[in-house]
C-alpha cells in the first residue's frame, strides 16, 4: 500500500486539525515530502501522525511526543509502520518518567504489577492497523465514486 496523502487526506483520516499538521511539520515532528507548496504524506508519515494523535489525546505534551518518538526510532531503527507489521502487537506503557515497549503480554502484566504509580498503555498495531483501515475503505470510496461517474458517462454518451 504505497500511497501519498495531501494534508487534507491526512486531515480526513485523523481528525488532526490543518494548523496543526502545519505546526508539526514546521516543528520537524513529521515532516512530508513537497510538491510545490503542496505536502505530502507517506504511509509512514500517516501512521505517525495517527500514533502522534493519539498519544496528545491520551494527554501526552508535545515535548513528551517528541521522547516518545525518538524513542521508537532508537529502539526500532526504522519508521513505526515499518515495524508495527503482522501479527505482533506492541504496546507503548508509560508512568510518566520511563516509557517500555512491549510485545509480550505476560511482559505487559509483569510491569503492570511491579508498577509504583499508574501507567498509561497504548497499542501502536491498533492505532497502525486503524490507519490502514480507513484508508483502503477511503480508497474502496473513491473507486466506487469513480465507477459511478464513469457509468453515468457512458449512460448520457449512449443516450445521445
């Protein structure tokens, strides 16, 4: 699935308002491709920002997205949707000072229990996998509106 996305596409798929993917790209969080003045957007790049938004909805500061992010490309050594593939399934938990990443879910439990203060979990394969989702169902949308366009030219064509 190697698509590029227009900040409206990533708007649609998101929820993010415009100002603030301008905000994130001006801040170097996510930074998409360019053609012209137009931005555009990766696989990659979609899935960070869905992961981005939902570590701000859960109450996450932009500073503690950044570590968050940087922690994920030093413990991954790639891009997130590079790694959150297939059938594994990683959690991000956090107490607020050390952030774990974990596949395991007796690992999860583990850490959980020694855990001092609450913790705060997030799937990443949820957030990536929701992504892909929407966007095959956007792209199933767009088919299926151009396959309607196109019957109703060759209807007004044969007409005539």
């Amino acid at each position: 699935m190697q698509h590029q996305f227009t900040s409206r596409d990533v708007v649609a798929l998101t929820g993010i308002t415009p100002r603030q993917l301008q905000w994130w790209d001006e801040r170097r969080i996510v930074v998409p491709s360019r053609q012209g003045h137009r931005r555009l957007y990766s696989m990659e790049e979609l899935a960070e920002v869905a992961v981005i938004c939902e570590l701000r909805r859960r109450g996450f500061s932009l500073q503690r997205v950044r570590k968050v992010m940087r922690f994920l490309q030093q413990e991954f050594g790639k891009r997130l949707a590079e790694t959150v593939t297939g059938a594994s399934d990683y959690h991000l938990l956090t107490d607020g000072t050390n952030l774990y990443l974990e596949t395991s879910a007796r690992q999860i439990v583990d850490i959980l229990k020694n855990a001092r203060q609450p913790m705060l979990t997030i799937c990443l394969s949820d957030a990536i996998r929701q992504v892909r989702a929407d966007v095959r169902a956007g792209m199933k949308r767009k088919i299926s509106v151009v396959r309607e366009a196109v019957s109703r030219l060759n209807k007004a064509s044969r007409a005539s």
